[in-house]
C-alpha cells in the first residue's frame, strides 16, 4: 500500500504520516528531510539557497546517509532550514535531481533498519501529484494560516527559539505563497486526493478521520 500525504507547512502532515505509518506497520519516508538537507548544505557551504546551479548539484550528490547526518544538525528543523529547504524546493533542477530518490523507493521500501516493508507512507509535497501519482490513497491536509502559525510557534517555543508569532505567520503566508507560484509542481491537491481540513482537530481526531477512510478503502 502507498498512502500519500500533501499539504503545506504546519498542516499535520508529519504527525498524521508517522502515525499511519506505525498503525499500518508501513515505511515512512518524509520527503522534506530532501529539501531540508539541500538547503541547510548550502547555508554551510556559504550559498545562498536560491542559487540554482550549486543547489542541483548538491542534490546530485545527496545520499540518504548524509541526509541523516546534516538532520542532526540544530539548524535542520528549525526556521532557518524551513526557509531554506522552500527556496530550494522551489527550483526546477533541485526537484529534478531529487525525483528519482523518492520515486526508487516506492519499489523497495524498507524501514529505517533496512528491513523490507509491504508500503509506504509518502510525507511532503507533490507526493500524490509527481512522485506518486499511483498512490492507493492521497490526502491533502490543510489548516488555515494562523493555525499552522501557533502550532510552529509552539514548536519553536517548546525548543527554545526565540521568535515571535506574528514572524511565525508572516513566514509562512511567505511560503505558502512561494509553493503555490513556483514554476515545477506548484502546491495543489492532486484530482484524486481527499481533502481533510485539521483547522478544528485534535491530534487523535485528525488521525481517526484518516483511518476510517483508509479502511473504508482496504474493505472495498
């Protein structure tokens, strides 16, 4: 089983996708981390994350192993490598260097110790639409804007950064607004994927709405 989960930042996208991955006993593969670990590169390395050229190159030679390594880094989760990894993700060339890394896995998936697993649960952007259009399930998940700011603001204070909300909001007005108007795979549901708004749930709500769908599309 492939299950796709789409969205952008701060929907519930993470959170649902480790859980189904746990209930459904499937891979989980976060797509982000990719990005992520491209922007945060470039940042070490002294480029800026938009210069195309030297961000495709770096995506050439990323491995998943080097990928782990730069996520230890206190700057690959935080608003900074946020940023970053949108301003990569938004070049046409990184996005091509990274495709084929995500697609392979689909064929083998495997858990993080190796093992072979019966699916994946596919975590980040353009999952449903590009890099898994063949998924069994697609969702879309949304929140409204100032939603997905307290719970990155709450995020962000449970780890000690200091920033303000309304920084938090303006960031990701500014990324949303980066991802819906790149050029290659702009952020947009896929026509088949099913839409779940998380603006009025809870954690545990969230992922009993996705569960009855999932196995309401297992018993069919």
């Amino acid at each position: 089983m492939i299950i796709t989960i789409d969205g952008p930042a701060a929907a519930g996208k993470g959170t649902l996708a480790s859980a189904l991955a746990e209930r459904y006993h499937l891979a989980y593969f976060d797509t982000g981390m990719l990005y992520r670990a491209v922007g945060l590169d470039m940042i070490l390395q002294g480029y800026s994350p938009e210069d195309e050229e030297k961000a495709e190159k770096i995506a050439q030679s990323l491995t998943f192993g080097k990928m782990i390594k730069l996520s230890e880094h206190p700057d690959f989760r935080s608003q900074i490598g946020g940023d970053a990894a949108s301003k990569v993700s938004a070049l046409p060339k990184v996005r091509s260097a990274l495709l084929k890394m995500q697609q392979d896995f689909s064929l083998n998936p495997v858990f993080a110790d190796g093992t072979p697993a019966n699916g994946v649960v596919y975590d980040g952007r353009d999952t449903g639409t590009v890099v898994c259009p063949q998924a069994d399930i697609k969702f879309f998940v949304v929140a409204s804007p100032e939603v997905r700011a307290r719970r990155r603001y709450k995020e962000f204070a449970a780890k000690g950064i200091n920033i303000s909300y309304e920084q938090v909001l303006a960031d990701l007005l500014a990324r949303d607004k980066r991802d819906s108007e790149r050029s290659t795979a702009p952020l947009k549901p896929a026509p088949d994927a099913i839409l779940l708004d998380t603006s009025g749930m809870s954690i545990q709500q969230e992922i009993d709405s996705a569960v009855k769908i999932i196995d309401k599309h297992s018993e069919a």
